[in-house]
C-alpha cells in the first residue's frame, strides 16, 4: 500500500466530512436517541436506528417513532436528542487518529479547508467545540 504525502495533494481545496471522518459521533447520537425515545416510551434498540444511519439526525429519529407508530413524538424526540447530545459531546466525542496532526499540517501549507456535514447546525458547533 502506497502512503500518499501531503504535498502529493493536487488540490486548492480540501473538504472533510465531520461525521465518521474526523469524528466518531454515531455512538453518542446513538445513544441520545435512545434515551430520547426511552422518555416517551418507546423502547428502541441500536439495530432500529441502522437503516437511518447516514439520514441525518432528524431521520436518524424520527424513523423510529414511525417505525413503532409514534410520529406524533418526533418533533420532541427531535429536541431531547439535540439536548441529551449537547450534555455528552464535550466528554464522549472521539477524534479519529491522526485528524488533529493532519489538520494542522494542512493549515501549516496553507491549504484552505472546509468541513461539510449533513448534521443540524447546532450539533455541528456543539462538535467542533468539544
């Protein structure tokens, strides 16, 4: 396998995912939709949130309630999940390897870097803030 170098990159611009390439964040979501949905009763497990991995976090929830005839709950699961995850991000979110080194090493070339993310605007500050 062949390491590619960072001068090797022929770009003017580089474009990261947040989610599930600079962090790890699927566990605490995970887990903030299932207390968020415990709340109002309904009893998911992990393997009922599989097929809406990747939806975003509005679908990553509101899937569920329809999936268990609850729609009427998702606007409130919606609002628990945002605020079960902003009460665990600072100490549960994981920074994959070697993301921070990369990402200043980037900047130390002048590399102009953005991140793209499906996440609701306020989970994407929450994140980048822990």
């Amino acid at each position: 396998m062949q390491t590619l170098k960072l001068t090797d990159i022929p770009s003017e611009y580089i474009i990261f995912d947040m989610d599930g390439v600079l962090v790890n964040s699927a566990p605490i979501t995970r887990k903030a939709a299932k207390i968020a949905l415990a709340e109002l009763g309904i009893s998911a497990e992990s393997i009922d949130f599989t097929k809406y991995a990747g939806t975003g976090e509005k679908n990553f929830i509101t899937g569920p309630c329809r999936d268990f005839n609850k729609s009427e709950f998702s606007e409130i699961a919606i609002k628990r999940l945002y605020e079960i995850f902003a009460e665990n991000v600072q100490k549960e979110i994981t920074v994959f390897p070697m993301v921070r080194e990369t990402l200043l090493r980037l900047k130390e070339m002048n590399y102009p870097i953005a991140l793209a993310s499906s996440s609701a605007t306020e989970k994407i500050a929450q994140t980048l803030a822990a």
